[in-house]
C-alpha cells in the first residue's frame, strides 16, 4: 500500500513540475513542490526535511529536476548543495563581509585568500543577490562572473 501512495505522489509531482514554483526560503526539491504551504516555520521545516531525507534536492541541483535550475558553469556539487541548504545564511553573511558560511563557501570553491573572497562578495552583494526570490543556480553564476 505504502508504495502505491508513493508511486501515486511522485507521478504527481513529475506531472506537475513544469508549473513548480520555488521556494525562496527552502529551496527547489520535492519538498517545496509538494508542500505549497511556506506560511509558517513548521512547514519550512517539514519541506527541508523531505528534501534532505529524500536526497531528491541533491538529484535536481545537479540535473536542474524537480523544480530546481541547474547553474550554467559545471561547479563544485558539494558548494552547489551548500549554497542551495544556505541561502538566506550566506546572504547574510556576505552582506556583512564575513562568517562561516562564506568561510566555508571559500574553501567549497577551493579560494586561497578568504578575507579579499568575503570582502569581494560583499562589495557585488547586489549583483549577486538580484532579486528577493534569487535561485540557487542565479547566485552561484554570479558569484564565479565576480
């Protein structure tokens, strides 16, 4: 029975990924398409889950499926899944010039001069940040045209 159910959600939301939307806050994966609701911290939570516990946000990082954009330069997958779990951290982060985040995001991209990669990030934050619902692939082309 179990696999009939999940056979029955994953066909719908293969059918449906087309017209997918991304969440901002948790990302692209199988969790933002079949849990619409983002209203509040629980749900959030329960999308990020199903999307770690399913590897399914790791599958569509890399092969741009279920919903997410795949990054036009062939980069590190490790700082494509950072990035893609980090988001709202790592802006923070590089509009202040500093944190672990952006540490670990320098040695992701293997940058030997992490204080000029921070500072660097910080003084193009809005070219790499250009929207409020700025995707994954979108960041990670911007920060390797810096």
């Amino acid at each position: 029975m179990k696999k009939i159910v999940l056979g029955a959600v994953a066909a719908l939301v293969l059918s449906t990924s087309a017209v997918a939307g991304v969440n901002s806050q948790t990302g692209c994966g199988l969790g933002a398409m079949i849990i619409k609701d983002d209203s509040s911290a629980v749900m959030l939570a329960l999308q990020t889950t199903f999307n770690l516990t399913s590897l399914n946000q790791t599958f569509g990082v890399t092969f741009g499926t279920s919903g997410c954009k795949k990054v036009k330069l062939v980069m590190n997958e490790r700082a494509e899944q950072f990035v893609a779990a980090n988001m709202d951290q790592l802006s923070k982060e590089i509009a202040m010039g500093k944190g672990e985040s952006v540490d670990t995001l320098a040695e992701l991209l293997d940058v030997q001069d992490k204080d000029a990669f921070a500072t660097s990030l910080q003084s193009n934050y809005n070219s790499i940040y250009t929207t409020e619902k700025v995707e994954m692939a979108d960041v990670l082309d911007n920060i390797t045209a810096i």
